[in-house]
DNA sequence: TTGAAAGCGCTAACAT
DNA sequence: ATGTTAGCGCTTTCAA
C-alpha cells in the first residue's frame, strides 16, 4: 500500500487573516464585497490566498448565507442523450452564475424519484429540475412543503408545481400526422417503447388520423428503453403483422427507435422512403447522417434547457415570473425518410 | 405572475427537539446513533419528524463533521454514453453510501479541467473521479495539496493522482492487430477522431500490424466528438484514398464510428465484411443489434465505475489499499462484422 | 475601511 | 440514556 498523506491542518480564512495581519470577516470581504476593501489590504490577502492556494468554503458559507449554490436535477436517464443534452446546458448556465448541480437518475420510477427528491433536499439546494410532471403525491408533498422553486422540463401542464417548460406532445404528434396525411401515405403505424410521453403522443397520434378517417396500427409498446433491438423488433413485428408494403407510414417514438426500424427494413430488403416511410422524434445529432437521412420532429433541447435555467434562475430571484407554463414548441425536419 | 410562498421558518433540529422534549443533540442522534436512545424517545422524535416532514440539513452536518458527503465527478462529455455509463453505476453504489455526486464536463479541455477541478474544491468533496490522466500542472497540485483522494479513470498509469483503474489501450489495439492477422486480413486501416486514447491505440495498432510485416493506412483523425457523420467521413476518405476492396479491415476508434463505416458503405454498395471488415471499440449497447453484428472490444464499463467506487471509498476511509492500479482489462467481442 | 460579535444547523466530546 | 458545551468555517449585522 502506499503512505497516506496526512492531512496537513486546513486553510481557512482566519489562517489567511493572520497572514495578512486582519481579522477573518475582511478575508469575507475580500471574496465577496473586494471593492469594500482598500487596495493595499486586498493585495496583502490575495497574496496570502495565492501562497497558500486557499479556496474558500461554499459549504460553510452556504450555511451561514443560507444560499447553499447547489441545485439538484433528477432525469430519468443518465445514459438517454435525449434527457441528458438538456442538463448540459442547464448546468452551463448554472455553472455560470456559481451554482454547482447533482445530477441523479431516477430509472423512470416516480418511487426512485420520490426517494432522489428527499435526498436532495437533505442538501438544501436552491432550486430543483425534475423531469416530467408525473410526480408521486408524497414527492409533490416534499417540494411544495419545502418552498424550494422548481422547474418540470419536457411537459407543459397547467397545474405545475412551480414553473413547467417544454412543449405539447400531442400538439408534436398531431403536427405529425397530418405531414404524413399531406404527403400522401395511407397506411400508418406507431412504434414505441413503454414511456408515459411517447404514449400520449401516439393516443394523439392515432386520433388525428382517425379525424381524417384512417386508421392506425398501435405497434405493441416495447418495454426497457428506446434501442436499436426495439426498432427492429418493432418493425418486425408491424411487418409480420401485415403493414402494407408501399403508402405506409411509421411514427417512431425516438430517432434511435427509428434507426432500428431503418435497420430491420434494410435486412428485410425493404426500400425506405418508397416502400415504407418512417418518422422518428427528437432529432438526434446522427438523424441527418443516416442513410436515408431521417425526417424528424426537432425539439430544442439547448432551449429547453436554457430556458428552465432562466426559469429557475428568476424563481430563485424571486423575481416576477409572468409565465409558470413555457412552450417552446417543436418543427418537424424533413429529410429524405418520409 | 403567481404568489411567491412566503418561507415558512424553516424547520431546524432545535424544532424537532422542542416538539419532542428533548435538546437538539439528543435529535442528532436519533439520526445517527438511533440504538442509543430509549425507544420511547425515539418514537417521540421520528413523530415529531413525520409531522413537520424534517429532512436534516447535511450541509450544516457535513461542515461541523468535516465530511460533505459529496463526490465530484469531471467527465470529457456528459452526453458520450462511453463515459456516462461508468458514471451511473459510480454514483450509484456511492449513493449507496450517503454520497451525491457533481457531475461536471470538461469537454476534453485540461484547462477548463483545472477550473472544474478549483470549483469542486470549494464544496470540499469527499473525493475526486477524474478521467483519464493528462491533467494541466496547476491541476494536479491542487489536487495533490488538497488532500482530496482522487481515482482516475480509463486509463493506466505508473504515477497516478493518487489511484487509478482502467486498462491498457495499447494491448487492446496489439490484442485488435493480432485478432485481425490471424483472421488473414491483409489490409489494414484505422477510423479515428481526434483523441488521446484513441490516438494511443492506432499507434500501438500499426505498430503491431508493422512488427508482423504490415502496413497500416492511418485514416486522418477527424475533429470532434465520435459520431456517425464522422465514421461515414473516414471510411469515405479510405476508399477514395485506394483502400482496397477485398481482405480489408478498419479498425474503429469506437462504436459510433463504426457504426458510420457500415452505413457509408453500404450507401456505397460495399459489403461488410466480405469487401470490408469492420472492429469497433467500446461495445456499445446496440454494437448486437447492427446489421451485421458489430465486432468490437468491450470495456466493462460498470467494472470501471464499480471499482473506481470501491478504491475511492478505501481512499476516503483510509484504508489500505494495495494497488493504486486496477486493471480491469477488455474482450475482443466476436461478432460478424469482422 | 475595518473590527467585534453573533449565529447558520449541525456533530462530537465530555459530563452526568 | 441524555444534557452541556464547544466549535466546524463562514456571512452578516452593528460599531467604531
């Protein structure tokens, strides 16, 4: 084993105040009013953070300012780029204004989530991004009781707990099927995964079809997560179960479910545009690099995400939030697979 | 806009200890030291808890215990399911623990590294998982002044932070060289973004390949994150180049890449891997579900963040740890593409 | 411009 | 089994 580094006795400010010949409130000073401070003395202490590399303590300062500049997200999947391209803005902007994010992955169980949140706030951070707006009654309980601003991304609700930014689902999924209808095709399928949202798109989906009097092929709602397996699967199983070759259409509840789907075609020498369309959702950094590149309904995520830090940021204020719903709207992306 | 809740005052262990009849500290250790308390306070306290919802402010208990109960967590991206997946299971087994992670991103930037690696600090974490191992100067002596245990990851070292595990990116390449020899390719090139690692392993790919009497077409490495586009690019470029058709085979610097080989050439009519084989890297989820199958090496990913967990917590409890290298190793994966 | 004093919400000795 | 006391490293009045 190797030698242990004995901890060496912590700086802290009142070791940088002796060292610059003040009391321990000016070393304060100096981090956080500097113009407070004359020149000569300010110089004396950074000098002395300098030597020493000392930085301050958030932690404790958090507890004395009540301001912990910590905020927690909880998204249903770390590894899913779909949730997590939103947190990356999020926390840049976050980072920006001093404020450090736990991120923390619930598996899409309100349960797990419910569990997350009462972590969380162990840690009292200053504002909470959650995904959706399905939330288990005790979790709504939790937060509300706790008076910390919160930010529901992805779906729009009137009743929000605190502020809610995404966009309408089914708006996106009726949107969708009318570009099919305009384009012609007269066979339509889904093909999804079990997940809350790509259901409602898909209930949505169907209903606007069967307003203009066609029918739609539920595909059975795959379990687990959205994946390549799944699209092909789904695929499979639409084809097997007598989707027509030639005007069918497929609504995918995500691109990767669509590239899966593109892939099981290819296999089964299935020509896509022409013998079957398909339409995936989220537009993915690689839907215009697939072959044939994927049309797509495009979501902001940059957006999103910056618009639920703004958001959260006001809430945080305390300033005046004149919106608590925030749209932010989609565009389906023609490419060349529908 | 919509009432601001007024802060109700917030609930404190004095709160709890008033409601309960106790003094604050006998509260403390209802919390942490239950067995030591009558059962009949016990019950007094956690009623007193279950009415006012009271979650215990780590913070304030971290600052007077000198243990934050937080980790921070510096990856290249967060939205690269290559480093994401260790991340999760790490943060979950030190969830496990009572330990929250940040997770901040660096975007392969040792310069904004060093930033992330000063703006931790100031939480006073627990501990430190970085990756890789190429960090500024500056970086590394904060780190080492610190105190901090610190496990880096993905990568070997003789002279590590302080632990490190991962596994050796030059015999993966020369395990990938040889498994291709013995296959009777006879030629050969390389798919490759710009990277360190990846970088690393082409060298030690055609040196392996030149110490059996072969060449090796270095395809350019391409700037930017893996993606397909990329993929789609380099392969594009190889056969322009004069790749030949027949006995060939690409070494990919990752999945994703590989994954934009096939789909370039298929566009081109080639067909893999009888024209031209194809080895990814990674092992990625859907590596199974392409078609063909994808040949690639895996790299245990939740074996890299289960045992970055466990050296991390036997650095933070002082423990004695044997090795500050752990090599968790990596598999040729044999599928079809190769 | 700086210092003195109090306190943020806990944990950890040490008493009893 | 519980209370008393101190103190973690800061921020924030209030004085000077």
């Amino acid at each position: 084993m190797h030698d242990m580094r004995d901890r060496p006795e912590p700086v802290t400010m009142a070791t940088i105040a002796r060292m610059a010949g003040v009391t321990q409130p000016t070393v304060s000073r100096a981090f956080n009013h500097p113009a407070r401070l004359s020149p000569e003395t300010l110089d004396r202490i950074m000098q002395a953070v300098r030597q020493t590399g000392y930085v301050p303590n958030i932690v404790a300062g958090g507890l004395a300012s009540s301001r912990s500049r910590v905020l927690a997200a909880i998204v249903p999947s770390v590894v899913n780029i779909t949730y997590v391209a939103l947190i990356r803005t999020f926390s840049a902007i976050m980072r920006q204004r001093g404020y450090q994010v736990m991120l923390m992955e619930s598996g899409f169980d309100a349960t797990e989530e419910e569990r997350l949140v009462a972590l969380s706030l162990a840690h009292r951070p200053e504002g909470i991004l959650l995904t959706g707006i399905q939330h288990s009654e005790q979790c709504r309980r939790m937060l509300v009781a706790s008076g910390i601003p919160v930010v529901e991304v992805w779906d729009l609700t009137r009743s929000p707990v605190d502020v809610c930014v995404g966009f309408s689902h089914e708006g996106a999924a009726r949107a969708a099927a009318r570009h099919m209808l305009s384009r012609g095709y007269r066979h339509f399928a889904t093909a999804a995964v079990d997940d809350a949202r790509a259901i409602r798109r898909n209930l949505a989906f169907a209903q606007e079809l069967r307003a203009n009097g066609h029918a739609c092929r539920m595909g059975r709602d795959l379990p687990g997560l959205p994946s390549i397996r799944s699209g092909r699967a789904a695929f499979a199983r639409l084809i097997e179960d007598g989707l027509p070759i030639g005007q069918s259409a497929i609504f995918c509840s995500s691109d990767v479910m669509a590239q899966g789907v593109m892939i099981e075609a290819r296999a089964r020498s299935i020509e896509i545009p022409r013998e079957v369309a398909v339409m995936g959702f989220g537009d993915q950094d690689h839907a215009a690099d697939l072959d044939p590149p994927l049309t797509t309904i495009r979501i902001d995520r940059d957006a999103l995400g910056q618009r639920a830090a703004e958001a959260l940021i006001a809430r945080i204020d305390r300033q005046d939030v004149p919106e608590r719903r925030i749209d932010i709207g989609f565009t389906i992306v023609e490419r060349n697979s529908l």
